[in-house]
C-alpha cells in the first residue's frame, strides 16, 4: 500500500487547501447537495403526476424490488455523484476533473478492472450455480430491454461512490495526513459504516460493513497504486452488475436482477461462508488487479 508518485500526482491539487475545516464544511456541502437532489427529483415528480402518485413512487425508494424503483433508487445517486464536484469547487477552488485523476487513465484502468473482474466473477458465477439454483426474477426480454439504462444507472452509482469516497475524501485527506492509516482506512471504514442496514442484513449486518470496508479498502489501495479512480470504479462497477443486475440477493435491492438467491442475506448460516467466499473474490481480483498495474 506504499504511495506511488501517480498518486502524489492525485493527491496533489488538494494540497493547496488542506484545511481540515474545509473538508468536513466540504462534506456538510455534500450531504447539502444530496439532500436537494432528492428534493429536485420529487419536485420533478409532483409536477408530472401530481404529489400522491408521487409520493407513492418516492415511497418505493425502501423497497426496490421492482425496475421502477430501482432505478429510482439508482437515479438518487447522481446527487452524489454531483456533490463531491460542488464541494471541491466552493471550498477548495478546485476543478471537477481533478477528483477523477488522467482522464485517459481512468477510462483505461476502468475498462482493464472491468475485463478482469468480469472473467474471475464469470467463474465464480459458474461455481455458486452449482451449489445454488437462481430463483427467475425478470424475464430475459425485460431485462434485456432494461439493461442500457440499467448499466448507466449502475455507472452513476458506484461513480458517485468512487468520486465522494476515494476522490474528494480521500485526496483531501492525503493532502493533510501522510498516514495511509488516515487517507485509506478513514474513507473505508465510512464506506462501510453506511452500509449499516440491521433490517434487511439481521446479524450479519456487521459482518457486511466488515465486508464493505475491506472492499473500500481494496479501492483504496488501487487509487494509491494507480493515481486515479478508475481502477477502483471498474472493480466496484463490476461487482455491482453481478449484485444488482444478475443475481440480487432476495430482499434486497432486486428490482434490475435477472436472478435472485434462493436466500436472504440475514440467513446466518448461508450468508456467513458466503461473506468468506466474497472476501476470498475481492482478494483475487484485487491481486490481478494489482499484479496488471504494476507491469
């Protein structure tokens, strides 16, 4: 996890306001933005059908199981997506790109984590369908039909999460704490943490934070590697294509997958060596991953 010069490079345009005020102001901004965003959009709502049946639908944003909310769900995420960028701009004075990294690199080192991820989660895919039977979930045509704006949806999502976490946090949090124990474990175990979710996770709600922040942690390694978010946003968009769009876990977010698991994710003695397994394929990828950047 040693810092590279590519990331000295990253981290660099936060270092002309390092300010810690700035940056918790700078998160104050983003929650600020995000909080708007969904105001906009049930304004947007209202507007085109009225507030009952808008409401109705913003109501689905806690149970998407169907494509509609979903995406509902999906589509809150580009005010976070958008929060970050207004954040470095007011309290940092600094341009959108730069929370990205080299725009040739991003989308280089994203489609390189995506291809790799895809053949390792492939395999996995294969190997979990021999022990498990997906349960139908779409039919095919719908899904298919779905999918352009779906994969969008997904982009958008784990973008924003790539840009608030390992972007904005984690660049201004470099620029003022040399320690990889700041600018690396503070945004994952924050990554994590939201991931809170007792009602749906039951007790393994702490083993899936624990399981989130490993994975923020893997992001975060291969943006100090790498010197810019792509790498980490093709991981985390490849994950959440098999999460969200192939094979969901029931009664979770499941109104995109064509499949769902024929289990819940708080059945404790399903989930527990199933949470040993992800940790395992995080790894795995993470290491390729690791071994393709350093050629």
């Amino acid at each position: 996890m040693a810092q590279s010069p590519s990331f000295d490079a990253f981290v660099a345009p936060a270092r002309a306001r390092p300010q810690l005020w700035r940056l918790l102001l700078g998160l104050v901004v983003c929650v600020a933005v995000m909080a708007l965003w969904i105001g906009a959009t049930f304004g947007v709502l209202v507007a085109a059908m009225g507030f009952d049946p808008a409401a109705r639908m913003l109501a689905e944003l806690s149970d998407p199981t169907n494509p509609r909310g979903t995406l509902l769900l999906l589509s809150t995420f580009a005010g976070m997506f958008v929060a970050p960028i207004v954040a470095a701009r007011l309290l940092q004075k600094r341009r959108a790109g730069t929370l990205f990294g080299s725009a040739p690199v991003v989308v280089r080192h994203f489609a390189i984590s995506v291809g790799i991820a895809a053949v390792i989660y492939g395999l996995t895919l294969a190997i979990w369908s021999v022990n498990f039977d997906g349960v139908q979930n779409l039919s095919l045509g719908m899904w298919l039909a779905l999918l352009p704006l779906s994969l969008l949806a997904v982009v958008i999502q784990t973008g924003a999460e790539e840009v608030l976490f390992r972007g904005y946090l984690m660049q201004q949090l470099a620029a003022r704490f040399a320690s990889p124990l700041v600018h690396m474990l503070v945004p994952a175990f924050l990554f994590g943490i939201l991931h809170y979710d007792p009602g749906t996770m039951g007790s393994n709600a702490w083993a899936v934070v624990g399981s989130t922040a490993f994975f923020g942690l893997i992001a975060a390694d291969l943006t100090v590697a790498t010197g810019s978010i792509g790498a980490a946003w093709g991981l985390h968009f490849a994950n959440n294509v098999v999460a969200i769009l192939l094979i969901s876990t029931k009664d979770t977010i499941t109104g995109l997958a064509l499949y769902t698991t024929p289990y819940t994710a708080s059945e404790v003695t399903i989930t527990g060596p199933l949470l040993m397994a992800d940790l395992a394929l995080i790894i795995a990828v993470w290491a390729c991953l690791r071994w393709v950047f350093r050629r």
